[in-house]
C-alpha cells in the first residue's frame, strides 16, 4: 500500500505477538469448515480419464493483522 506523500503511518517494532498471520483454507469444496493451513497443492488430474498428465496448483490464503490496533497511528503534514 502506497502512503501519500504528505501522510504518514507510525507503528512499534520489536513488539512480541504485536502482528500476527492467519491462514484461511483453499479455495475449494474438501477444506470448507477446516482450519487454514500456510500452503496447499491440489492436484488436478487429466480430464480425459487416461491419467497421461495432471497440473498442480499452489495457494496460500494468509491474513495479516495487528493484536493491537490502537498503536496504529496515522500522521498528516499540516
């Protein structure tokens, strides 16, 4: 995300547990009402039914956020 140049963000750093990652599950109809996992890969076979190839795709659902969202702080040039 692009901060306007006359506006600023201010957080801590070196804050313990401050940002946090969830995972949300894939995209697809065998992970709904599971618990995220970091990464998937679903294998996607030949649609023909010879099993001559099949595709892999790679996901990744995270969700950055802050524990403590009032230390936070926005900031505009005045």
């Amino acid at each position: 995300m692009k901060v306007a140049d006359n506006k600023a963000h201010f957080f801590p750093m070196n804050v313990p547990g401050l940002f946090q990652t969830a995972f949300a599950p894939a995209d697809t109809a065998s992970t709904v009402n599971t618990i995220g996992l970091p990464r998937y890969a679903i294998p996607s076979m030949d649609p023909s039914g010879k099993e001559r190839w099949f595709a892999t795709e790679i996901q990744s659902n995270p969700l950055p956020f802050c524990t403590r969202p009032r230390t936070l702080i926005r900031a505009k040039h005045s």
